[in-house]
C-alpha cells in the first residue's frame, strides 16, 4: 500500500496559479526550515532533515542539496550530534531511514539505512515514550513499528515477524487505529476512528494524533470522517503554514515537535486532497 504520494497536484497547481492554499503554505514553510537547522547549528535534525524534508519529497517540492547528501550516508547518522530535545539515536536513524526510502532510494544506501533499525524479537519497534502515547518526536510503538516495516520491505528485508505482529496489535487509541490502517484494512480501525472522531474533527484534539488518523483514512472511503478531520487541522494552520506542536504532555513549547507535527499535518492534507 502506498499511502505518502510522490506528487501532490494541488500544491503545483497552486504554484503554477500563484495562488495560496493551506497546502502550498504548509510546504512553503517546510522548504524554509529544512535546511535552517544545519546551517544555525551544524548539524542535521530528524525532524528538519527526516520527518521535513520527507513531506517536502511527497509534495515534489526539491530538497536541498546537503539534506539530501546525508541521508545517503547512513553511517555518518550516529555521528551526527546530540538532539537538543530529543536524543534517541535509535527513532533519529528511522526517521532518516524512511525519508532516504521515500526519496526513492533503492540501493545500497537504503540497504545500510535499514541494518540501522533495531526491531525488538517480537518484531515490533519499541520506543521509550516514558509511559506517554506517540508524539511527533516519540512516535509511539505502533507507529513506529509501521514506519519501520516498510523501510525493512523496501530494502529487501524479511518482515514477516514484524506483519504478524501488526496483524495481532488491537488499537487503543486513534493513533493506533490510524497507524495500523496504514498497513491496509482493519474494520476494528476504522470503527475506533469513527466513535472517537470530535465535535471539532479532530481525534484526542491534537493535530499530530489527527493527522496520522487522515493518513489512515485516506484509502477507506470515510469521506465524511475524513472532511472533518481535515476541516479541523485547517483551522489550526498557522498564516505561516505551520500547526502548532503536538507535545506529551500537550501545552509545552518545542520548535523540534512543531516541524514534525507539521511535516506530518502537511501529508495528510495532500493525501486526503
């Protein structure tokens, strides 16, 4: 199943026009902060150079040259410097590893990037989230392990222990339910979604959980799910095309969280166009 595009019509249409619209907006402002990270600190971020510039690459819009470079070296991610917010080496090197596959990178660079990922025995991929659900910079075992398996399968890697894992995982909350619907089907998914959607349309009132709940969506056919979903992150669109960060637990600042709650807001509004 391929649930990130590799070109999102509605944003070069708008480009094309000249005009503004929520997505072009979202990917204008992503293409400013990817490369701002490295070049004010000197380093690469996983969520400027990962989670960033992987919806810059789903919308068709360029990366920049250095993001772009790194990614293709896997085993300079290690070395990379410590995250001034969020230091697990481990979730860094899958979120770089699933923008260098989305990137449509085949070769041996994916092949090094997926030997990075380090599945527990039960084929899951364990995420130390201290007790919290997913977040944009913790993603949550389900997420995590979804994202996971379609980097290990892209590279040629067996993920079978990891599919039966996924297939017994019950949700428990709409960023579950959403997550495992990326992998196709699940009636139970589908069903959480729609008894915990909100007045205002969003799941958990969070644009991260929303936004990984429209990806889910966004092949099953619930269009009046997914409007409202989507209505919900455009009223949380900020004029600059951000959204405001998705923290756990939620209220506190993070520049880290608001790139990747809007790298991941920006997908869904494409996806869900």
């Amino acid at each position: 199943m391929r649930w990130l595009p590799l070109l999102a019509l509605s944003v070069v249409e708008g480009l094309l026009l000249g005009c503004s619209t929520p997505e072009t907006r979202a990917v204008d402002f992503l293409a400013r902060e990817v490369p701002k990270w490295r070049a004010e600190n000197g380093c690469f971020s996983c969520h400027n150079n990962g989670d960033a510039a992987r919806a810059l690459i789903a919308a068709g819009r360029e990366v920049d040259p250095a993001t772009l470079a790194f990614l293709r070296r896997p085993e300079s991610w290690k070395d990379n410097g410590p995250d001034k917010e969020f230091s697990d080496k481990k979730l860094a090197a899958l979120q770089f590893a699933f923008a260098l596959a989305e990137s449509g990178e085949r070769g041996e660079a994916l092949r090094r990037a997926a030997a990075l990922i380090q599945r527990d025995a039960d084929g899951s991929f364990g995420v130390d989230a201290g007790g919290l659900a997913g977040s944009p910079i913790t993603y949550g075992r389900t997420l995590a392990t979804v994202v996971a398996r379609r980097v290990l399968s892209l590279a040629g890697q067996p993920v079978e222990v990891t599919d039966a894992w996924l297939k017994a995982r019950k949700p428990a909350t709409p960023l579950d339910a959403g997550a495992l619907l990326l992998r196709g089907p699940r009636a139970d998914c589908v069903e959480l979604l729609r008894t915990s959607q909100a007045s205002d349309g969003s799941w958990d009132g969070e644009v991260f959980d929303t936004a990984i709940a429209l990806l889910g969506l966004a092949n099953t056919g619930e269009r009046e799910l997914i409007r409202r979903g989507r209505d919900f992150l455009l009223t949380r669109q900020y004029s600059d095309g951000s959204w405001p960060e998705t923290t756990r637990p939620p209220g506190a600042e993070s520049y880290a969280q608001r790139i990747s709650t809007s790298a991941w807001a920006t997908l869904a509004l494409l996806v869900t166009k």
